[in-house]
C-alpha cells in the first residue's frame, strides 16, 4: 500500500511507481490519495507502463477522506 494521502501530482505516481518496482507481475498495490488528480494521473500511468487498474473506491475514513486505487502490476 502506498499512502499519498495529502500529496498533490505527481507525487503519488512517483511513489507508485516505486512500490511496483519492487513487485512481481500478477502483484496488487493500492495507492490512497486525496488529490483529485490522481483518478486520472495512476490508470494513465498504469496503461503506459504495462499495469491494470483493479479498482478504484471513494473512502470516507474518520481521518479524512480519500481514493484507494488499486493496480495489478504487469510483466
């Protein structure tokens, strides 16, 4: 999991992207982020790179809300 909660573009792709280095394909990780960009910035950012969004999901947590954006990594 990746918690860019707080973070504007293109911080949470960065640290998407390096969590997935560290990932074998067919692996799962999720990225939390409240910027509003980041709904567009990681499925773009997955397609270029060979990955697929899983899901996506709004998040009304007690601390705040936010996206869970989930990426199966490729190979």
């Amino acid at each position: 999991m990746v918690d860019a909660r707080g973070l504007r573009c293109p911080i949470p792709v960065i640290r998407l992207a390096r969590r997935a280095q560290d990932l074998d394909p067919g692996e799962l990780v999720t990225v939390w982020s409240t910027d509003p960009a980041a709904v567009h910035d990681v499925p773009a950012w997955a397609r270029m790179r060979g990955h697929a969004i899983e899901g996506s999901v709004d998040v009304d947590a007690a601390d705040g809300a936010f996206t869970a954006i989930t990426v199966r990594v490729g190979g």
